[in-house]
C-alpha cells in the first residue's frame, strides 16, 4: 500500500529555530538509536515513521553505529524512505553521525577525516540518498587534533554530502573550540546533541575551562541544542514503576550502551515514583512531563525521541501540548531530585 502524508501534518507540530540558523526543527524529533535494527519489527517501524512524519516530525537522527546491529537502522530506514518518502525529501531533515567503532583497524572510528569521509560514503550508500542535511561528530577523539575532526566536517559540507554540520557528546570546552574552528572555516556548526535529561544534567554544570556551562556556550554560539536520551532510556516512564518488563530495554539486554539493570537502584526508582505522581497532578504522562520539562528551556531547540510504537511516540508528541510549569512544580521537581 503507497503512503500519503497527512495534509495536516503541520498544524500539529512547534518548530523551533536552530541557534542563528536558518533552521527550523520540529519541537520532537525522532531518533532511531534503538527500535529500528534487525531484531525489530519492519511493519512497526515503516508505521511509525508513517506516524512521526505526519504529526509533524520531519527531522530523522541516526548514526552509523544505530541498530543493532551497526548500520541496520541506516538500511532499514533506507528502505522505508524508498519506498515511502522519495517524494518528501525536501521536507525531511535526515542526519546520521560518525565517531564510535565501525569496522577493525586504525580508519574504524574516532575523528580522522578518513575515518569521518568513509563512514559517511557508507551511510549514504546504506540509506540510498545522495546527501544527509546534517552529519555529526559524534563524539571528541583524544587523540585527533579537533582542527583534523573539523576540517572533516567542512569537507563534507564542501562536498554536498550534508547541508549543515554537527557535533555530538562534546563538553563545554571543546564545543567551543569545535564552534570557533567551524566558524573560521566558514561551515558554522548547526547544532549540537549532548544527553540530557531530569536524571542526566552534565550540560547545567559549570565547565572551569571557560567557566560556562554547555547550554550557556551553544546559545552565545549561535548554535541549536538537541538533547537525547530524554527519558533516561525508559526510566522517566511508567515501564519500570511495578518492576522490570521482559520486553523493556533491561529485559532485552540491548547492547549499544542501553540502560542496564545497575541504573534500576532503589534511590532512582522512588525519585522516579515521586515524578510520576508529579506528572499525574499536570494531568501529563509521566514521560511527556520529562520531555516538557526539557523544552521548558528556549535554548533546546528539539527533544530526540525513540518509539518503540506509533502509540508510544504519540504519547511523546502530545508533551507539547504542556509545556509551562509553575515555580512549584519546579521547586517540587527539584526537590525530589535531590
């Protein structure tokens, strides 16, 4: 069966403009780290791509490294875009990332230009599109110097094999070294993903280097911030209230960094018990409240969320319908994450 979009597709979204750009993302972005490898379902996912794009989602984040296993997300989203979306390339923002293992030897991961060329060659080749609109760093290599990584980046957008650049993981210091070389060599960079969320909050932390912390240095930069993991990889949800479900993130056992059964202690459960009952009273899922807690901030300019349903990013989605929160429930928030 052929798809057609939603006519409707966009009253039902907020987009937000990426730092100084000329950028507009969708408030909920959906990112395809988990749910879209070789153990998940083709149909699942093919509808909830369906979903995303017609309640307004039209930005797509993967990674080489997405699946499991690597580079199965790219080919199976590549197989739905063929089949699905070619006649909405111009409204889609597509971005993939480079910088964690890949393949053995020296050129497999990291942020060498060759490295950082090749995986992207490859991305390309496994999701069938000429260009992504935006290829990211994924995260700082110790041992290339960030003008090799950066150079890289510019290359690529020389090349017109992304629109824009990115950067991943990057803490305060080296965001804003990466920001100034970019800015120098006349590719700003779009944006930025760091992990955020109620339970991860790194980015709100002074970095002495500069005396700044992440959020304050992309939004001086000029530069768009998006945040995953929003929900804590499921802990920001009911999923783990009444114990561990076999087909949950720790009942699966996924790899890739997925939450693991050590994140489930006793002092994170009975904050996220609290939280909930939080969410009840603003009449709010629990991981939409986590999610508007997150877009709260003018500076984030969209939320990644993964979806393991059309109904679970359906859920996420409707976070945008509430985003203002009183001084209360702020200091309420506060407290139980002491």
């Amino acid at each position: 069966m052929s798809y057609t979009a939603a006519a409707d597709r966009y009253s039902k979204m907020q987009y937000r403009r990426s730092g100084k750009s000329g950028i507009m993302l969708p408030a909920i972005s959906l990112g395809l780290w988990q749910n879209f490898g070789e153990p998940d379902d083709m149909n699942v996912f093919r509808q909830t791509l369906h979903t995303a794009f017609d309640n307004g989602i039209t930005h797509f984040d993967l990674a080489n490294n997405y699946g499991p296993p690597a580079g199965e997300a790219e080919i199976n989203f590549g197989k739905v875009f063929k089949q699905d979306f070619t006649a909405y390339r111009d409204e889609m923002l597509i971005s993939t990332k480079a910088g964690y293992y890949m393949w053995p030897g020296p050129y497999g991961e990291w942020g060498s230009k060759k490295y950082l060329v090749s995986s992207l060659d490859q991305s390309l080749k496994r999701m069938g599109l000429e260009y992504v609109d935006i290829f990211y760093h994924h995260r700082p290599d110790p041992n290339t110097p960030l003008e090799e990584s950066m150079a890289a980046l510019d290359l690529i957008v020389r090349q017109g094999k992304a629109l824009y650049a990115g950067i991943s993981n990057y803490p305060a210091d080296k965001a804003a070294a990466a920001f100034k070389i970019l800015q120098q060599l006349g590719t700003p960079c779009l944006i930025h993903q760091p992990k955020y969320s109620m339970l991860e909050r790194w980015v709100e932390k002074k970095n002495d280097a500069v005396n700044k912390n992440l959020l304050e240095v992309v939004d001086e930069s000029g530069v768009g911030c998006i945040v995953f993991s929003p929900l804590a990889q499921g802990l920001l949800t009911d999923k783990y209230l009444k114990g561990i479900p076999a087909d949950s993130r720790v009942g699966r056992k996924l790899p890739n960094g997925a939450l693991t059964e050590n994140g489930l202690n006793e002092s994170v459960l009975h904050k996220v018990a609290a939280l909930n009952e939080l969410a009840k009273k603003r009449n709010q899922t629990m991981a939409q409240m986590a999610i508007a807690w997150l877009l709260k901030d003018q500076r984030i300019t969209s939320v990644l969320v993964g979806a393991s349903s059309s109904a679970q990013l359906l859920n996420s989605i409707a976070a945008v319908n509430n985003i203002d929160f009183t001084a209360e429930e702020l200091y309420a928030i506060e407290e139980i994450l002491k």
